[in-house]
C-alpha cells in the first residue's frame, strides 16, 4: 500500500445522494476509514478495502465517524450488523449526542441504529474531547471540535466532530458537517491556528461553516462529497438552478486561490502523497 486518501462515490456512481466516506492508507500497512456513507456503500466500501490492502479480510486501524447522520454513519451500521466477517478493526473514535438530542431538529433514524447496534463493537468504543489527541495508524489525530448541545439549531450537524491530522508532510482538517453555528465557535477558539493544506469542505460544500471559517483554514486543496447533481446545485434545470450553496462555496474557494477542488463527479478520487 502507498500514502493515499480516497474519496469514495456513492454505490450508484455520480449521480447518487450525497454521502461522505474517506480512506487513508499509509506504506506502513495501516487503514484508517472516515465515515463510510449509506447502508448501500457498504459493500462497495468493503470492496475497495479489500482492493487497497490484498486482503479477503481487511483490517482497519481505526474507524472516526463524524456525527449520526445516514449518510455518514450507515455503511458502518450495515458492516457490524450483516458483514462482520468481511472486515476487521481496532478502535470506533466518535463524539454522539443522545438520540433523542439528535432528533431534535431533524427526523434521521441514524443515531438510533447506531445506539441499537452499540453493544456490536462496545469493546472497540473510545469517546473523542476537545482537546484530545490519538495516534491511529501511525498518524497523530488532534480533535479540535466535538458536539456542543447549547446548539438547538440544525444539532446533528453541529455536533460533527472536527479533527485534523498531519500526513506526508501536509496538513488536513475534517469538518464533518459542521453548521455555521459549529464553524464560529471553531473560528474563536482556533483562528488562524486552523491552517490547513487540504480541508473537507463542511457538508459536502454546501449549508455549512462560513466563508470566515474558510478564510482561516486557507486550504491549497479542498474535498467536496458532493456527486454531479451538488456539485453544480443542479435540480434538473441546469448549472446553480436549485437551493444549495455548493456553487457559493465554489466562488469562495476561487477567491482563496485553491489549486484544486476534489469532487465525486467522475467517481472516486485517489490522491497519492
């Protein structure tokens, strides 16, 4: 294995709903997953698993989930629940808010299969806190951000929990889908300490943090989740014709002078470091 970040499509290609699942791998034989997206990019996640180690049965050193949203967190729930002879892993890293918090702003059953399902992996769990640090896979995690419940607006989102990491040299930060709300309280307690080489851009480049937020990280190289449809806020009537702000994250990104934006517009991204 070589030092890669993939960025995976959804199961159904470019044109799928939206969803964020991430792989690293180091030349040290590590696996670190980010995520994993719907219950239907559960098989392809384990397929491209098995392509990246030469395994039948990878090992993950360690799985970070973001926040209790389906299009986060149930390709995992789908693997413990139905394929947990399929793939092997260490520790489980995340931050969740109760589900009754959770579904206080929106209707997403995910945090309650992921609570049915905790007893699955409860010996793998570790609880991420701002502040803390964790070597997974060779790699140092920072957690900058965990779930704030002051928040009643748009809480799951704002419950993602942030993290950034060094590798190859390069320095990443993950947003999650962290909410304006999330992003300003992130921007006052780091500032311009947030500097990154390469950010995800917050839910999926679009209703996240604000262009403040964007200015601070200051990214050469950003991550969109975001398949054809999003990418170009396209509802069927052509370039920026629906209600999301990918296009604005877009121009905001035009202005920071970035080298490239990653999308899944033709699929998967492989990044070589």
């Amino acid at each position: 294995m070589k030092n890669c970040i993939y960025m995976l499509a959804p199961y159904n290609g470019t044109s799928g709903r939206q969803m964020m699942s991430f792989i690293i791998t180091t030349d040290k034989e590590k696996v670190i997953v980010i995520d994993g997206g719907y219950r239907a990019d559960a098989e392809p996640l384990l397929k491209k698993l098995r392509e990246v180690t030469g395994r039948e049965v990878p090992h993950v050193d360690g799985w970070i989930l973001t926040h209790a949203h389906n299009d986060h967190i149930w390709a995992f729930c789908e693997i413990v629940e139905n394929h947990r002879d399929e793939v092997t892993f260490d520790e489980v890293y995340y931050n969740f808010p109760s589900a009754q918090y959770c579904l206080r702003s929106d209707n997403d059953p995910a945090p309650l299969d992921f609570y049915h399902d905790l007893p699955l992996f409860a010996d793998k769990v570790c609880i991420v806190s701002q502040g803390d640090r964790y070597r997974i896979g060779g790699i140092d995690f920072d957690i900058l951000y965990t779930s704030d419940q002051s928040f009643y607006e748009n809480s799951t989102n704002n419950s993602s929990t942030v993290f950034s990491f060094t590798f190859c040299g390069k320095k990443f930060i993950f947003l999650g889908d962290l909410g304006e709300e999330g992003g300003l309280k992130l921007l006052g307690e780091y500032g311009d300490a947030l500097k990154s080489d390469y950010c995800q851009m917050a839910h999926h480049g679009q209703n996240g943090v604000t262009e403040e937020v964007y200015k601070a990280i200051d990214p050469q190289y950003c991550f969109y989740t975001a398949p054809l449809w999003l990418w170009n806020n396209d509802n069927g009537k052509g370039f920026d014709t629906h209600i999301w702000n990918t296009v604005k994250t877009r121009r905001w990104m035009e202005k920071l002078h970035v080298a490239e934006s990653y999308n899944l517009c033709g699929g998967d991204v492989v990044i070589e470091l």
